[in-house]
C-alpha cells in the first residue's frame, strides 16, 4: 500500500534547509526509497513549510528513514527549524482525479 509522509516545520533559513536536502538527493542517490516530494509554504503561517514525501509503502518509508544519511541530514535540519517537526504518516487507501 503506497505511504505519505507530512512534515511540517518552521525556519527563517529555508535556503540552508534546501541546501541540506539537495546534500541529502546526492548522497542517497540509488538507495532512497522515496518517490517524490512536494515541498509546499503555508500561506497562513509565515515561515511554515510542509513537505509531502510518497513511498511505496510504509516498509519502504522505514527503510529510508533508516539510512544513516537521512539520520544525519535529519540532524543538521532540525538544528534550523524552530521547534520540534510535526509528522503525519498516512496509508494511501484511495488516489485519483478530482
């Protein structure tokens, strides 16, 4: 069963964390199990961003988040986020048009 990720977090560098997560597409490359993300800015709450991240499943999700490149990326990007991240983690149980 495909899986979604939410995270949701609040920085005044977005650059930094970018320039992390580029780091963290490198050095995953051919190991990550994610299939895509969706980096979206709250318009409601200023410097609030939440990130969409699919997987295959949710075996997959775990894998990936067990890469110790995402746990050291992860590291350096909650150092610029203020406050604790939220996470959502969601099984896809339908998907289609509108």
């Amino acid at each position: 069963m495909k899986f979604v990720q939410i995270l949701e977090f609040k920085t005044t560098n977005l650059d930094a964390m970018l320039e992390l997560d580029a780091r963290w597409e490198k050095a995953t490359e051919g190991k990550r199990t994610a299939t895509s993300v969706m980096k979206t800015l709250d318009r409601d709450k200023p410097e609030t961003y939440i990130w969409i991240i699919e997987f295959p499943s949710y075996e997959a999700a775990m894998r990936n988040n067990d890469l110790a490149e995402t746990q050291e990326i992860s590291t350096e990007m909650m150092k610029l986020a203020e406050g604790a991240p939220s996470f959502r983690n969601l099984d896809v149980m339908e998907e289609g048009p509108a």
